[in-house]
C-alpha cells in the first residue's frame, strides 16, 4: 500500500511538471514564505530552503484543484526542520505539505499541524505526507495540544512518523462539530505512530476522532494501514467518537492500550494485527461499547490483558447512559478473528459495577449488558492449551455464538454451544504469524455477513472458498511487523548503539562535571571518600552513581540549600551502594518545579539517604516512569517518598510504577509514602506500588494525616511481608479491597491498623 | 402523484397477469387462505373473496421477486372487510397487501399489521396498499398497540386511509432493533391519515421512526406526500427517534401537535404544509431536537402555537443528555421556508427550565442552547402586522440570521440584523396559498446549501433562479388540502349530512325507547312532567335531552341503583334545562368500568342536579374530551364532579376541557371538582380547565384533602370570579403558578385559602 501512494505522490508530482509555467519557488525565510504563499496559484510549488526553520507560524492557504494541487515542501526531504515555537495551518483545497522534519519545539497554539486556518478558511482534499513530527512536546505536561487536527472533508494525514508527545492530548485529533466537518472521508493511512511514553493520567491518545458530543455525528474517517509501536500513552490508543470510522490492517505492536470504540457506533475493524508478546498484561486488543460494530478479519497475537484491556472487551452499558458515558453494546458482530496463544480472548460485560452503587451515583451503573450480539467463525489456538476462553463480570444472555473453535478444553463458567473444542492444524508462517485452521464445511452465514469478502491479507472469501478464522491462506501476507513499510521514505529513529563509558572520580568538583558532561548510559564510579557538596546536582539523562567499592561506600554530604539532586525531563537517576547525607534543611531527590515536558526515573539500590527534609519531593506536573528504592536504608528525614502534588483530581498521578523493597525506614516523621491518585478515571493504568519486605520503625510520628503508608487512589498496589514496630499512628495503610488489594504477612507491633475498604469514593471527573 | 402510484399498480399487476401461468386464486376462509399461502410462488396473486371475514389472523409468508411479486388481495377494493380479533402478518420478500378494510374489531396481539411473522420470518420489499384502518381500536385505551408496525426494509405503506385510533401506542412505528432493520429505506408514501382522537396522554403519535434507544441508528425511513389530518392524539403528530429520515411534501392540517424530531440526527424536512388555520394554540408546526436537521421549503399557514408547540420550535437540550432525553440542537439549517399569517414562526431555547432547578434532578435541566445553527432566507408574511416574529427562552447566541424578511416590525427581545423589515410582494393564490415574495438578489449561501435545489412544488432552484421563502414561483402548485389527492381508490370518509330529528317524550320508558332508539345528533324534548327512572339509561352516542317548556323543566327523578346515566365510548350528552334528582345514593353521570375504547362526553346546561352520591364517577381507563357545566344548580351531594381515576402518574388524566362556569355548588360535601393529571409529562395539551362566575357554598365539609377545587397537575387553569361562602377547608385551590395560573377577583368568604405554588413536584415518569 506505501509503495502505491508513494507511486500515486510521484505521478502527482509529475504531473505538476507537466504544465511548464511550473517553476518551484524556492523560499528561505518566513517573510519570503508568506510572500509566495500570497501568490500562490493552483499547480505551484514552493520550496522550503534546507536548514533550521526556527519560529515560524505557517499559515499556509491557496486554492488548488484536483489536478493541480498546490505543494509545500522542503528542498530535500528531511534537510528541513522546523523547530522551536512554531506551527502549521492549512487552509484551502488541494493543498499538500511534503518532506518537513517538526522537532526540538513546541506549538504556540493548540495544534501543531492545523488543517484550518480559521473557522471560515478551512481545508478540504489535502493532505500532509512524508514528514516527521519528533519530541515536539509542550514544556509543561499539563498544556494540552493536538500534533496533527482535521478540519474539512477529504483531507489525509500519510506517510509520516509521528513519536514522543508526552503532554496533554491526543496525538491526532479529528474535529467534527460542524456540518463542513462530518462525513469527512479522512484518509490516516501509511503512517508510523512511534512511541508515546506513559502519560500517568488520561488524554494520552495517539488518535481521537469525535468527542462525546459527536457520537450522533458521520465521519466515515478512514485509518488504515498505520503502524502503532508503543503508543503507551493511555488506555485508548485510539479512541473513536463517532460514527462509521474504518480501521483496516493496522498493526499495534506492544502498546499499552486498545482500539476503542468508545463513542458512536458503526465502526468497521477489519483486518488488524495485535502483538503483545506477552510483554504486559496493559497491552489490550479491542474494546466495544455502543450499537452496530462489525470486528472481523483480526489477528490477535500473544496477549495476556483483561477487563479494559482484553484482547477483545465487550462492555456492559449504562441504561439511557448520558451521552458521555457508556452506551449499551448492541447489534455487534465479531467474526473470522483469530487469536493465538492469547489464553482468554473474550471479555463480556467488562465495566459491570453494580456492586460499587455504594459509591457511584446510578447515572455511573454500567448494568445493560450486551444484546444482540454474534460472535461466529472466530478460531482460537493456544500451542499450551488454556481451558478459559471466556471471561464473564456478568450474565452472557444476549450474545449468540457460532462454529467458533478452539483447541482447548472450555471450562469458562460461559460455555456456549457455538464454542467447540477441536483438534486444529497451525502452520507456523513468521515469528508471530502462527494460522490455525480446522477444516470444516460449518460456518456461519449471519445477517450480511456476504459483505465479508476478503481475509486478513485480502484473500477473497466467497461461498465455494472460505474458512475460519482471520486468514483463509497465506497468499499475499507480509510480515506482521515491518517498520519499513510504514512511515516516511527518509526518517529512520534507529537509536545509536552507544556503549556506555565508566567515569572514576574522586572529587566533587569532579562529580558534578561528569554528571553534567556524561552521556545517557554512562556510570559514574566513585572512589570510596567523602564528598562535600554544597550545590544541586541536575539529572538530565540516564546515569548511574555507585561507588567503586561496594564494601566502602563512597559518602556524598550535601550541604546545599536547595536539592541534593535536581530531577529533570529524561533524566534517570540510578544510584547503587552510595551513603547521601543531609543538612536536615534539603530534600534528597527534587523534580523541576515547572516544565518537567518528559518523564525522569530514580532507581536507588544498597544505598543509604539520611539526614534530609525530605527524601524525594515532586512538582505537580511531574511524571516518573518508576521509582524504585531496594535494599536501602532510609533514615532521620522529616518526611519520605513524596508522590502526592497531582492533586487535580482527574486521574492524573505522579509515578506509573513505584517499587519499595527490602528498605528499613527509621525516624521518618511524616509521608513515608504517599502515592496520589484522584478521581473517578479508567483511561489509565492507574499506578502501581509494590512494598514489600521493608522494615519501618518509629516513623510516623508528625504524620497529620495519621497514616504511614498512603496510597489513595492508586489502583495496584502489593502490601506485603512488611515489619511495622513502633510507629505511632493510627494506620499502617488504608487499602482498596475492590482493586484486589489486601495486606498480606505482614508483622504489626505498637503500630497502627492496616484496613482495607472496599469501594472508595472518588470524585467525578466528567 | 397518487395518480401515478395508481398507474403503476395497475402495471404492476398487468405485468402478474402476462404470464399466463398466473390465474389469481380465490379463496373464501382462513384455511383456504392458509393453504394458497402454503403453496404460493412467485407471481402469484391471492384473492380474498368478498364479504367479512371475522376474527382473522393472516399470516402471509412467501417469496416473491421484484419481477414477481406475491400478491394477496381483495376481491373487489372496499368489499372484503377485516373484522373482529384479527391482524396480518407479512413475512417474506416482494410481498403485497391491496385493498383490504379493517374496520369493527381490534388486534389480538400487538399490531394490526406487522412486517414480519417471526424474529426470522422478516419482511422485506414488500407493501401494504389501498388498504383501510378504521377506527380498529382496542376495547381498552389503556391496552397499546401499533396498527402498522415496520420491520425489515425496503417495506412501503402507500395509499392507505388510516384513522380513529384512540388506544395507547402510535398509529405507525417502524422498528429499528436489530442489524436486519437500520438502513431500511421505507416509504411511507401517498396515505391519507384521518382524524386520531386526543388521547389524555402520551403516546399518541401517528407515526414513530425508533425509538430512545435507536438515536444512534440510521433509518433512512421516507415520509413522503402524506396528509395528516387533524392527527390530535398527542403533542407529537410524527416523532422521528433516528437517523436520516425525509419528510417531504406533506400536508399537516389542523393537526394539533408537531412533527418533533425527538431523537436521532439529520432529518430532512422539505417542502411540507402546515395549515393551522389559527383553530387552536395547540396545532403546532416543527420542533427540532439534536444535530444536523436542515429544515427547508415549508410552508405555514394561521399557526399560533407556542413552546413545545410553536410553528418551529428549536429546543435547549441537556448538556449531556441521558440518551432518552434531550439534546442540544448544532448544525440545524432551517433555510427558504414561508410563513403566512403565523405571528411568532421562530421559538427558540423552547424547554428551557433552569427555573425548575428546585423541583427537577439536574438531569432534566435543559440548559444548552442551539448553536451552530443558520436561518436563512425565509420570509415572514402578515397580512395584519405582528411584530414579535422572535420568541426567545434563553438567549440566542448560537443562531446566524441571515438574509431573512418580514413586512412586520422586529420589536422582539431579539433583533438580529439578518432579519429585516420590508414591504413584501403577496399573492394569493388559493385559499390557504399566499406567495410573498421580496424581489433581491441577496440570497445567502450557506455551507452545502446548493444542495438545496428545488422549491415546495419542485420548481428548479439554481444560481440564476432562486428567491426567498419555499415558493421560487407557482408553477405546480396544487390544492394545499386536497383529500382526493391521498389515500385509497375506493374509500371515502364523508360523513352522512343526516338532519337531527326532535323525538317528543312523555313517559320514562318513551325515554329510555328514544335514548336506545335515537340516531347520533337527535333531541330528545321532554314534555313537563316528573319522570320516575328506576333503571341506569346507557348513552352511546350524541343525544340531546332537554325540556320542551324551559319554563317549566322536567324533573327525572332517578330510584336505580346503579348510576342515572352511564356514558359508554362515543357518548356525548347534552341536558337542557331540566331537574335530575337521585336517591343520595348512585351517580348521576358514570362511566362504564372499563372498555371505555374511546372518548365521551358531557354538557349540562341550566341543569339541577342533586341529591345524588355523586354528580359524576369515572373509571381509570375512561377520557372525555369535554366536561361543560353552565349555568346549572349542583346541590345536596356527597361528591361531585370526579375526574381523578388515572392515577399511573404517567401523563394520562381523565378529560381534557372542562368547563365549569355560572353555576351554584350547595351543600357538595367533597371533591367539588378533583381534577387529576399525576407525573412530569409533556406529550398532552395537559387538561383544561375553566372555572368561572360559580358560587360555592356550604361545601367541602368531609373532604379529606381539604381543598375545595382539586386541580393537582392539569396545566391550563383560568380560576376567576367565583364566589366562596362558608365552605369549611383549608385550601379553596392550589394553583400551580409555573403555568401562569393565578387566581383572579375571587370573592372568599369563611372558606379557606386560594394558594400559588411556584413549581410543582412531579413523579418522573422515564
């Protein structure tokens, strides 16, 4: 398919050619830019100079035709970067963007690619192909923009890799509120969707369409042939809002979330490849909700992921559910995927909450479950055979089953007639191309189903040639991941394989260049000494500070006001058999107070830190992708590991994963722990802390909150063979019994309580 | 164009009759039927034998082809009638139904005729035409039912006469639940819809597309050249509750309610008729709910509607609705439509109800106001100037006004610019067809308004032919209302002009004679005399009973058991001067039990009524349409006008005028009036009162509500110039003063306290 459009965009350029009055205007500052702009005529094209395009706002307008499109692009693909605060609007007909390279900036306004200029100068049949948008990320999470956003009809997002948003918002959005937006026809098809790191609260698409205002609304967009690698940011990948949108043979490849129909209705889903690897059990495949989907031709491969994040989620809805909530799932057909080596493909009536009527108000109970609803011609192999392949949170009654088979044993507490146990054959094509097939004559001709006339790989199905399962034969397959066929023709994100350097030191002096100086991967070994250090050392990058000598730790002695280490974006901080002291005035670990635009990590491991105001202290927009803290000591601080400033309470929190383990805890007075999560959100992971073998004595004592270990709102959380000895507070730790939380072997003496409550009351956030 | 649906009939079974292997087969009952049915083909016809066929249910299954229809038929159009417990089923493909009369019966199930046989027996491509539905009304109102439901697609219902139900259900629905019913493309096409009686409550459409559940669904239902007239049933005369659905060159005539696009989005409204005739305030026009509706070349004529019933409605939503309720409206286009004669066409933000925050859940508040929507080029005509063309609930400042024109001054709270004053051009070209035209050249054109490109009679619309308003020129014009132009070949629904005739009376059984005897608009004289009635004299049709000698009444004094006068379906008395007395202990006016199917009525006039138990009882499922008391003398009775047993609290009530004016209550020891309409509905006119010029007195005593006059729930209530005199209650009335009700020059001695309550708390009933 790329090699079509790049053919198709060559034929184009081509026959721009043709017309000889066609002289590309090469431009080299904005001022020259606008100028060509203004006189631009359908068929022109205007060229942006190579090099470094640094503030610009393009705003770029004319009327093209079919035949004679107008074309912006850079003199040699890739050679044009546009960077620092700038953006992108188009505004016309037949308007094409090619070859430019976004990175190291932000946008100024909402969008960094806008296609509008303004409400009444929109742009319709254009598009923007073969270029990059790198890191072009606000410097405070909490702004929130789109990278790419359609307005009009027929306009067309292809070929590009688009990578690294870590704020606020959906990568790409598609707007539909206005009848010149609906029925739009957007082509996103070619493109390479690269990492989107971990958002630790929702509004972390990589593709929006609609909002929940529009689930009434026709877009008919169509995303096809788009590559998701990675796109970690929240739990919908993709989150389609409104109605009659195509995703067809794409590829998800280990990303954290799920293509979700999550408002409007009419989607088709055909012929998309899901790879987990097994990697995690946040990599999700498909989740329905709403009326008249058809999910067919999919291939789903080696996922572990349940509820939200099951290879295929069926919902419950809320009845007569607010237009921005869940509506029933009805009239859904699924049919002709294949799962393999994915133990429990099928998740029904995910989202049921009637036992949390307690704490949500009825408007919230999602108890309509799904209706009308055909799973058929599905096949599902697992090369270790496993006996769930159904998992229900509520009465199945409403989905009728149909020659789906399998060659495990059923022993789901569902156990449909039309899900049969068989011996099945598997060809073994690629890595992670295994095609199951059973040979039989049964399958299922529901309503309509003539109009699935194609494969996974297009073969045709018809009624003498057709079989189960995504793929009736390999002919014309590709390889299931191939970042090649994705993306622009001149952009490669390879990563430098760069060996990491070891730095000796000996003097402080000496460390903080080397922390300033030091590429990311290297280690800086310190000879066993004490270091004074009366200035905050920045993180910006992953390094790693341990001590030459394990048996005779080097002591670093801060006597710095500020923070012994500044936390900043990207910065990873690994600390390994070190001594940290403090004044009793600092804290130990501090992020920036503003601006931190990326996630930064800490990992402390056989090391001391004692002596400080506070040991870890975090701002409010402020991400960490893991804390980690082993075989430490923590001792003598006026308060501990802080993770509580994301106090918006829309879901937002300060750290994906925190590990405690193996630690002693001594004397620290307050906020041994306390790990913040607010609101009523599912968009997310929603953090997740393990503590475990940790010794904490006589801690606690100012805590005014009157608990050691806090962790409200956080969603996973392991509580266990801990020792609590004299600790004076009233809790130990307050637990989430619906989240599956519970303290486990733990010892309690002269401390207080460890409870757990069932449902928690959070606050809506919607 | 009923001619040439005509025309194309009679093709249709010329082309059956070509091949010769087709001879139609008569068949004289049920098993006959039923064996042609078992053994039909393609091309065959089915002819039913003339006469009654009695207590029927036909199942029609087959297979025809487009080529080939089934058909079954009657004999002779108008001589096969369908009578008793019957119904027809249609299942199957290129099916159709002719010329059938269903009249003197009721369905046993839940439809008179249905699209389908079974959940797998579905039809499609099939028809019901030239048929009658008369008045095939269930025993009991309260028992629903559909005389038409669609299942399917592509079915059509055209040429039909369809009237007089007075049950609970719409006339026509057309159901969308299921994958085998959206996109069904009906028509509905070239019917005539006769009278449908005021129902008391809701559920009493004509027609319903969907409903709540189906906002979501495309439909694509056509509604095409219909009449409706004087379709009274409830506020909603079509409520089109999906997707994509036409209405197109209807005739709404004197229809007292609206076409209300309830939910679902995109409808088309073009071309249709609106004739009120300024008969009532309750005959409305268009009221428009949620997205993309475009609302163009209709004409209305003499409408004074308001709020939910104005001439076009455009209604706030809830931010958020829950699905079965209220949208905002966006992206409305309501272009090039007249209004003749129709003081304030546009009503904007109608619903909006923040007032009513204190007795409503925030759920129910309709708070967002139209936006993104466009009048344009419409013209206002009055021929006597009204100059509040604009009614406003809410601020508009969502709407774009453009280039519209009235000959009336703007002194309406709004006063957009794109609504001008000018002299307007007028031709009248028919009775209810007056063309204003403004001659300029400034048409505004919208997004996509080029789709609009012809005018009400389907005159050519383009860029060198266009004006204002729905009519470009005449050409073609017809009859706004014309009922030949609908409907069957063969049916006519005149009624008989028969001259009322005097029956004279002198003794109690000539009474009872004449009452059993008389013909429907008969008056029965009285000679003067005392008349001892010792048994119930049931009332059935529209009888007159009155005194030959005003001066010297007759006095039927009544020694039964049972109640004086029992009003059955259809009953409307009149009594005229003349004295009823009882024995204090049966009624004087009752309603049968039950089966009251449809309305009754009742008119005293310079009548005295006393000692009874009650002046009149009735039954839950009973309605009148109008109770009128005038002049009269009420006295001596334990209870007295009682319209209090619909008590579901869903919107239904007991009557729906009553007029109580110039009489004396003496001595009436409770429910004086107990007028009762229990549940938030806003399908009904609501009730009716009038309660004017009457002296109570000496009333009230055993009530156990303490209140005199009982109006909880009805909306309109004019409560002046009474007098009230000793009468031992604590409230006179209570008032609900959210419907502008207000006691006005009420004279209150020794009685108790006429109140206002601002906002009323009322059952919510979805």
């Amino acid at each position: 398919m790329k090699k079509l459009v790049l053919i198709f965009s060559i034929l184009m350029l081509c026959n721009a050619c043709k017309d000889a009055s066609v002289e590309p205007k090469v431009v080299s500052n904005i001022n020259e830019l606008n100028d060509a702009i203004q006189n631009v005529k359908a068929g022109d094209q205007i060229v942006l100079a190579n090099g470094v395009w640094k503030d610009v706002e393009i705003n770029f307008s004319g009327q093209g035709t079919e035949a004679k499109p107008i074309i912006l692009r850079a003199e040699t693909p890739g050679k044009v970067t546009i960077e620092g605060v700038s953006n992108l609007k188009i505004g016309g007909d037949y308007l094409e963007v090619h070859d430019l390279h976004f990175k190291n900036g932000y946008t100024p306004s909402r969008n960094v690619i806008q296609f509008k200029i303004n409400d009444t100068l929109i742009a319709n049949h254009s598009k923007v192909t073969n270029c990059v948008i790198e890191e072009f990320t606000q410097p405070d999470r909490d702004v929130s923009d789109h990278w790419v956003e359609f307005w009009g009809r027929h306009n067309e997002l292809s070929n590009n890799y688009i990578a690294g948003k870590s704020n606020f918002g959906p990568t790409v959005m598609v707007m539909l509120k206005g009848n010149q937006h609906i029925k739009n026809y957007h082509q996103i098809v070619n493109n390479h969707f690269g990492p989107r790191p971990r958002k630790g609260g929702p509004h972390g698409e990589t593709m929006q369409i609609g909002d929940s205002g529009t689930s009434m609304t026709p877009s008919h967009t169509n995303v096809e042939n788009n590559l998701f690698e990675r796109c970690n940011g929240e739990v919908e990948i993709i989150s389609s809002k409104s109605n009659n949108n195509t995703f067809k043979n794409n590829v998800f490849f280990e990303s954290e979330g799920s293509l979700v129909l999550r408002h409007g209705n009419y989607a088709t889903i055909d012929g998309n490849i899901f790879i987990g690897n097994d990697n995690s059990e946040f990599i999700g495949g498909i989740r329905v909700i709403n009326t008249g989907h058809w999910i067919t031709n999919n291939y789903f491969y080696k996922l572990k992921g349940s509820t939200f994040r099951a290879p295929l989620a069926v919902m419950n809805g809320i009845p007569k559910s607010p237009l921005n909530r869940y509506n029933q799932v009805t009239d859904a057909v699924i049919a002709y995927n294949t799962f393999v080596d994915t133990k429990t493909p099928f998740h029904f009536s995910v989202g049921s909450n009637v036992s949390q009527s307690e704490v949500l108000p009825k408007s919230e109970i999602r108890s309509a479950r799904p209706t009308r609803t055909v799973v058929a011609n599905n096949i599902l192999y697992n090369q270790t055979p496993f006996e769930y392949p159904i998992k229900n949170y509520d009465k199945v009654d409403g989905v009728l089953f149909k020659n789906n088979y399998t060659n495990s044993a059923n022993k789901s507490e569902v156990q449909p007639e039309g899900l049969q146990t068989v011996e099945l054959d598997v060809q073994e094509v690629s890595k992670s191309l295994k095609v199951p097939t059973y040979d039989t004559k049964q399958i299922y001709s529901g309503f309509d189903f003539e109009t699935i006339t194609t494969d996974l790989f297009g073969n045709k199905r018809d009624k003498d040639n057709n079989s189960l399962g995504a793929i009736i034969n390999t002919n014309n397959h590709n390889d299931l991941y191939n970042q090649s066929n994705y993306g622009t023709s001149w952009f490669k994100n390879q990563k430098n394989d760069s060996v990491s350097q070891t730095i000796e030191i000996s003097t402080s002096q000496e460390l903080a260049n080397a922390i300033s100086n030091a590429n990311s991967g290297d280690i800086i070994s310190l000879n066993a000494a004490e270091y004074q250090i009366n200035r905050s050392l920045p993180v910006d990058k992953n390094i790693t500070i341990t001590s030459k000598d394990k048996n005779n730790k080097a002591q670093l002695v801060f006597t710095s006001e500020g923070t012994a280490f500044q936390m900043k974006p990207k910065g990873i901080l690994h600390i390994e058999d070190v001594v940290l002291k403090g004044n009793n005035n600092q804290s130990a670990f501090k992020t920036l107070d503003k601006n931190m635009k990326s996630a930064y990590g800490l990992w402390l491991k056989n090391t001391e830190v004692s002596n400080f105001k506070s040991v870890l202290e975090v701002s409010k927009g402020s991400f960490s992708d893991t804390i980690s803290v082993t075989n430490s000591i923590i001792k003598n601080c006026k308060s501990g590991i802080q993770l509580n400033k994301e106090t918006n309470d829309k879901g937002d929190y300060n750290s994906e994963f925190v590990y405690i383990t193996n630690n002693t805890f001594t004397n620290v007075d307050q906020d041994v722990l306390n790990y913040y999560r607010g609101g009523y959100d599912e968009s997310t992971i929603g953090g997740n802390l393990v503590f475990q073998n940790n010794t904490i004595t006589k801690s606690g004592q100012t805590d005014k909150d009157n608990i050691l270990i806090k962790t409200r709102g956080i969603v996973n959380v392991i509580f266990a063979n801990n020792s609590f000895i004299n600790n004076p507070v009233k809790y130990i730790s307050i637990l989430w019994g619906e989240k599956g939380q519970k303290p486990e072997n733990n010892e309690v003496k002269n401390s207080g309580e460890i409870k757990v409550v069932q449902n928690l009351k959070l606050k809506l956030v919607y």
